[in-house]
C-alpha cells in the first residue's frame, strides 16, 4: 500500500474493483429461477450466503467509479434475490437456512450507504423499493436489538449505529434515542485494561478466574468502528471520546503486519490471520480517527496491506496458506471488506506519515487478568502465553498456559492459535475441509493418549501461571493437569510444568510431566516458519516431523514431537 492520500485512494479502488469482479464470477444468472437469479454462489460452502446482499453497496460505488453497467446491472439483481431472505417481520435470515436474524443490522447498514452514496443510480421506481425494504429492517431492528436481548455485544454496538443512521435517514428521532441507549449501554463494557467484553454468553460474565468475554477480533472489526461511527452520527461527543480512547487500546493487540492478535479470543474460532471471517474490518474507522493522530493511519494502511497480500484471483482467501493447500475462497470475507474499501473510498483520507505501531515500540511483560493473558515482548519478539478459562463454544480457545502466539520481526508468525481443536460452531460461516488427515490443531501442547482419548494440557481451565521479568530475561511458569476436550482432568497423576523464558536472542520452552506420565507423553510443537531454528536440549525429537494446516486461522505448519527423559523432563530452544 503507498504512502500518500492519493496512492492510498488508488491502491483501494483497484482492490475494490478487484473484489467486485472476483464476486461477479459466482453471480448465478437463472431468470427462471429466482431462488437462485443473482446470488452469489460461493465456491468454499457451496451455498448462497443470506447476506451477499450486501455487496449491493461495494457495487454501487464500483458503478460510480468506473461507469460500468455491469456493476449497477449485479447490484440490482443481488438487491431482488434478497427476497428469499426476506421475512414478513422486515428482518433477513443470515442464511437461507438458518433462523438467525440478527445480522439483519449490517445488511441495514450496507443498503442504508448504498442509498446514502450511490442512490441516484438507481431509478426512483428502484430507490423507492429500496428505501421501502430499509424502512421495514429498520422497524425491525428498533423493535428486536434491544439491551435486554441474548446477541453478542457487537449486535447492540452495531444497532447504535444503524439506529443513528436510519433515524436520520428517515427522521425519526425515536431511532435516535435508541441509537444513544445503545451505544450507552455497550460502553459500560470496558475491562480493567481498556477492552471491550461482551462477546460471549452471558455478555457480563465472569470465570472463575475472572477472565471475561473478550474477542479482540470482534472487538476491532465490527463493535468500535460501529460506535465510531455512531457517534459520528450521532454527534455524541463524550461516546466518540471514550471510543477513540478504547480503539487506540485495541491497537496495542495489532500486530507490525497489519493482523490482529486474536488466539485468545473468545470467539477466535471465526479467526484468520487478517481479521474475524465475517466482519466488516476496520480500515476506514481506523482512517477517520487519524484525522487527529497518526498513528490510526499507520494501522489502517498496514490493514489494507495486509489484506491485498492475502488476495488472489480476485478474492480475500481466509488466511495465508489456503491458496497452497488448495482450499477455496470463502465470499464472506470478500462481501463484507469491500464494504469497507467502498467507505475509504467515499470519504475523504487525513494526511499519511508513517510511524511506528505501539507493539514495534514495546519491551517487557504485559499481563492481561480478564484474559488471563501474560504477553511476552522482547529483541523483536511477541509471544502470548494463555489461561483463559471463558466458556464459550466447542473447541474452543486454547488455555492451560499454552503459546497461543509467537511472532518474530524477521518472519512474522512462527505460532498462531485460534481453537483448541477445529470446531464448526457456526455451519454457514466457518469452512470445512476434506483434507482431514493433515487438519491439526496448531497448539504447542503437552499431551498423552489412553485408549483413543486424548489428554492434554492446553484444555486445562484450571491452569496456575506466574509472570516475571528479571535478568533480561521475560519468564512465565506454568502448573496445569493433562485433561480432555471437556476440560476434566485425566487424574491427579497427570500433571505436568511448563516454563517460558524469552530473550532478545530466542524463546526457551522447557517443562516437565510427572513419573506417571514420563514413559508416553510428549510435547507437542507445530510452527508455521521455517526460518525458526529449533534445538531440542532436553528430551529427544522424534524422527518424521508431520505436515498439517489449520482452516483457523488459516496457516499450514510443521509439527514437532519431544519425548521428556526418563525423568519428564524436556527442554527446547527457538531462535532466527
């Protein structure tokens, strides 16, 4: 991505223009058939996604840009196949076949910008019916996303802002006052270390350790640039204030290439590298706000990089490594940031200089409580080690003191961890693959298996961590029991201890397992570079090294097996 407003602008329309052709390929043109006639087929699930209806606006502003009939002709087919997502009560169905209806907000928001921007397109005929089918999501939206209801907090952050939009779109002013209820009501979710909470069931819960239910991917992508954008609207200043103060936090979790560090995420089963597999992304909020600081421009334009890197032939692929290991495309992702480019692209951009991320500038130990989280920063390092016990979903995010990310300077990610184990706990939004046998899970772990059941330590919930920095060196200690997928542990014999000890120069990982467990565990290391060097000083490497991938969050890796010594004991070193 260039560095000034006008390659910025450039760089973002070819990308768009990219994207709408990419999508144009799967538009199904069936005139005699109009459960199909305009949606888009994706080639990964192999079904129409409910809400490819809107990529209604990315093709408005593709129109627009370019003058080109085909993108208004796709746009207005799209916009009729809705009809069969389209429900009595004004809402949408997420999928054709799922009962889900709370996603009905961001197809709100894209018809509400198609209007907004592209609306003299379209025929008055046509913008009327338009306008007629937003007027009906609208009284939807205003009677169902109430604080009182069972979503995520990113849907309340999200109807803050389509209230505010449609209230001044149509002028009523009781979807204004909704839209501040709203917005007031997400904002009283904020950790003791400035972080949105909210993404799980129940939204205000605690764990036993008093971890709560943050995603740091849904936190970025969808909830803060939604109450941005609200108060914006809404011209709430003391909400934009408290905004940018919670987003400039978030930033402390953006990787230096652009990715957002969600492995310890309580919904990081819709991870991939580059972001949340169905939100909207954040580059255009992240532009607004540097208007005033430019450090937001800087995360904005390494977002925009770091998307352009992971697309091909036309569409965002859901991580890095799909291409190689011949998965498809899923068109979720793409619908849904061409959102995002169509709105830099309408908008005007603030001044570029670059500059550093707050992560490149960081030293030391950074402990995290709501997340039960000890990151590790050092010598161009980042490793966070986990024992987030929040329940949320099968699978999973990994805890028990386990690495659920390391990443170097020189290489990038070198560990990354979305579940525990692959879960699809959402059917239509996460991917499948048939390459059953190298789908491994990607977390270092120490594990043994007895009678086909496997018993690991990163599904300990009960795990005990202890951070220290001292001696140049960054420590983090580790007590945990081997337990199942369900989080019971396989007995009180099987315990084990891990020890991280990062420097400028490399990352240790040494441990022990108890004599009970001495003779048949191993640990268990899959890294993603191969520009790590791995030295095994303690225990013995196991010969035949296995390949695998992970759908989430979308890398394939090289696993590692370390039997301990006769006394449990092993030890590894990592460096560049």
């Amino acid at each position: 991505m260039n560095g000034n407003t006008n390659a910025i602008k450039k760089d973002a329309k070819e990308l768009l223009l990219q994207w709408c052709g990419g999508l144009l390929r799967y538009q199904l043109h069936q005139p005699h058939t109009p459960e199909f006639d305009g949606g888009l087929l994706c080639p990964a699930c192999k079904m129409i996604h409910g809400r490819c209806t809107e990529a209604v606006y990315p093709l408005l502003c593709a129109a627009d840009l370019t003058g080109e009939d085909r993108w208004l002709s796709a746009a207005k087919q799209l916009f009729r196949w809705g009809e069969n997502v389209l429900c009595d009560d004004g809402s949408l169905f997420n999928d054709p076949n799922s009962p889900w209806t709370g996603t009905t907000v961001f197809q709100a928001m894209a018809l509400h910008d198609a209007l907004t921007f592209h609306g003299g397109l379209l025929s008055l005929a046509e913008k009327s019916a338009w306008e007629d089918r937003l007027r009906g999501m609208g009284e939807w939206l205003f009677r169902s996303l109430r604080p009182d209801g069972s979503a995520y907090l990113n849907y309340y952050a999200a109807n803050a802002c389509a209230m505010a939009l449609l209230g001044r779109y149509f002028g009523r002013k009781d979807y204004a006052a909704l839209a501040k209820e709203l917005a007031d009501y997400c904002l009283t979710h904020v950790s003791e270390s400035g972080l949105l909470f909210g993404e799980g069931h129940p939204r205000d819960a605690r764990s036993p350790k008093g971890c709560a239910a943050i995603d740091v991917g849904y936190n970025a992508e969808e909830s803060l640039p939604c109450l941005l954008r609200y108060a914006e609207t809404a011209g709430d200043e003391a909400a934009l204030l408290t905004v940018r103060k919670l987003f400039r936090t978030q930033l402390d979790w953006m990787l230096p290439d652009g990715a957002w560090d969600d492995s310890i995420g309580t919904r990081s089963f819709k991870w991939t590298f580059w972001g949340g597999r169905t939100t909207d992304g954040a580059a255009d909020a992240l532009f607004r706000l540097g208007k005033t600081d430019p450090l937001f421009v800087e995360a904005a334009q390494r977002r925009l990089e770091l998307i352009q890197a992971n697309t091909h032939d036309g569409l965002l692929y859901g991580g890095r490594d799909l291409t190689t290991q011949g998965e498809s495309p899923c068109l979720h992702h793409t619908f849904c940031r061409a959102k995002t480019l169509a709105s830099i692209l309408n908008e005007p951009l603030p001044d570029v200089r670059r500059t550093a991320l707050p992560v490149e500038t960081a030293d030391g130990l950074f402990e995290y409580p709501e997340l039960a989280v000890c990151r590790l920063i050092r010598g161009g390092w980042i490793a966070d080690i986990t024992a987030n016990d929040f329940r949320n979903r099968k699978g999973g995010h990994a805890s028990g003191g386990a690495l659920s990310l390391l990443w170097h300077q020189k290489c990038g990610p070198v560990v990354a961890v979305g579940m525990a184990d692959y879960a699809v706990n959402e059917p239509f939004n996460q991917q499948q693959t048939r390459r059953k046998s190298a789908h491994r899970s990607p977390c270092p772990r120490i594990e043994t298996e007895t009678e086909g059941q496997r018993f690991a330590q990163h599904y300990d919930y009960a795990a005990q961590t202890a951070c220290r920095d001292e001696n140049g060196a960054l420590t983090v200690t580790v007590d945990a029991l081997l337990c199942d997928e369900h989080h019971r542990p396989k007995d009180v014999a099987g315990g084990c201890s891990l020890r991280y000890d990062l420097t400028e120069q490399a990352l240790r990982i040494s441990g022990r397992v108890s004599p009970a467990l001495a003779g048949h565990a191993q640990y268990v290391l899959p890294l993603i570079s191969d520009a790590v060097t791995l030295t095994v000083d303690g225990g013995a490497l196991l010969p035949d090294a296995h390949k695998g991938f992970n759908l989430n969050p979308g890398f394939a890796f090289t696993e590692y097996r370390i039997r301990p010594d006769r006394d449990g004991r092993f030890s590894v070193l990592l460096t560049i």
